[in-house]
C-alpha cells in the first residue's frame, strides 16, 4: 500500500521489477502498535522501577513491534522474504512485552482480565488514538463504570495513577467525609487520638487499594490493545505468505524481467 504523496511501483503483473511497497502509516496493525507503544512508555515510567531492566525491556520489546512494521513494509519493494521476517519479528516482539504485562499482574497478584471481560470489549470498542484516550478510559474503569462515557470528563490520567495530582486529590476527599454525629457526653481524652488513627489508617489502606486498581485496569488496557495488534499482524502475515506463494520474492522477478527483456529483443 503506497503511502499519501508517495508514487506506487507498478506490480509484478505489469511486466515491472519493483512493486507497491511502504505506506506502513496506513496499516492498522501499525497505528494499534504505536499506539501499544506510547501506552507502555507511560505505563512503565509509572509502575515500573526505571533503575530495572524490566522497564527498559518492555519500552524496547514495544519499540520493536513499532520499528519492524515499518521496516517490513519499505523493504517488502525488493524482499518478500524480509517483509515477513520483519513482521513476524515484531508479532513475536509484542508477544514478549505481553508476557511482561501478565507477569506484573500475577507478580502483584492482580486479577487478568478474561477474554469475555465487557471492559475488554469496551476498550476496544473505544478506539483510541493516543495513550491520553487510554489515560481517560483507565480512569472511568476506576471510578467504578465498565469504561463507558461517563458524561464528564475525568481528572487525572489511569496510566499515572492515584499518585498524580488530581488522583491524589481525588482520592482524600472520598476518605475525608463523614457522617455528622450528635453531642455526646465528655468522653476519656484517648478518644480522638484512637479515631484519628483509625482514620489514618482507613486511608493508607483506601489508597493502596485505589493504587492497585489502577495498575490492574492500566495493565489489563494494554493486554487488550496487544492483543488486537497481534491479531491483525498474524493476518498480515498470512496474507503476505500468500503473496509470497503467487508472486515469489525479488530474485523471481528479476529473472522473469530479464527473459521478457531477451525475448523482445
């Protein structure tokens, strides 16, 4: 698929040497691994110790995936063979930071969401463009929703967690109000000290959970994107294998050129 602007080569039926290749921008399976990408750089900068290996493992194996598209599509010109080695490099690239992703779950003893989890569906069905869309949509799952619009717009970003500003505001005023009570009776001094260290304690254990909420739905989101990206790249691969089959690669070609050339002659 030639990209916008750019002059496609004839194909191989038109008697021509090179055929359409590049245009990777306008794949699907590309703009869903960037997307996987961005979303990964985000995730790991908020869950991830940067001083780890993990982290910089799981922002190359995203990269990777990106890169190898890319590459796959402007050599497939001159190297059916590369294009699918290429490709087939990056479904394998996305499969390894997969692997990543369910093992933080499982590590942390987060839950991995089903394959029928409506939240999955729900993503998906949301089409995001860029990580700040997937940001919204991990916050709207965890405010309680199944990542539907909620009519407002959330504060804060899921991929940053309870830990930025707005989540963390968020988060105190859920633990801060309460009930009003009536007058009582002068009780021992100890009485507040104990209900305030009550309170305290209420909200450390409020807040890890809403932690763990949002490294469970941001991890789960990723896992789903993923999971789309490789789908349309095993088709991809099919498709250029049979490509392969009909057409055969660069040095077929270039054979059949040169004998229709001797034979005008």
């Amino acid at each position: 698929m030639p990209g916008a602007g750019e002059e496609a080569m004839v194909d191989v039926e038109s008697g021509k040497l090179l055929q359409s290749h590049g245009g990777y921008r306008q794949l699907k399976s590309f703009q869903l691994a960037q997307l996987v990408y961005d979303v990964t750089v985000r995730f790991c900068d908020r869950y991830i110790d940067k001083r780890s290996r993990t982290h910089d493992q799981m922002v190359q194996a995203a990269r990777s995936g990106v890169q190898n598209i890319a590459e796959g599509s402007q050599a497939s010109g001159t190297s059916k063979k590369t294009e699918l080695k290429l490709t087939n490099v990056a479904r394998t690239s996305l499969e390894e930071l997969r692997l990543d992703y369910q093992d933080f779950l499982r590590q942390r003893r987060l839950p991995r969401w089903d394959r029928s989890d409506p939240r999955r569906t729900a993503l998906v069905a949301r089409r995001c463009k860029s990580a700040d869309e997937v940001a919204r949509w991990v916050v709207e799952v965890c405010r309680g929703g199944q990542g539907e619009p909620s009519g407002q717009e959330p504060s804060g970003h899921g991929l940053s967690g309870p830990g930025g500003p707005h989540g963390q505001r968020s988060g105190h005023q859920a633990t801060t109000v309460a009930a009003p009570t009536a007058p009582t009776a002068p009780t021992a001094p100890t009485a507040p000290t104990r209900s305030t260290g009550s309170t305290g304690s209420t909200r450390s254990t409020r807040s890890t959970r809403s932690t763990s909420s949002y490294a469970e739905a941001a991890a789960n989101a990723a896992l789903t994107l993923i999971a789309v990206a490789c789908s349309l790249l095993e088709r991809q691969l099919n498709a250029q294998a049979a490509a392969f089959e009909k057409e055969g690669g660069f040095t077929e070609r270039l054979y059949r050129t040169r004998a229709q050339s001797r034979n005008r002659l």
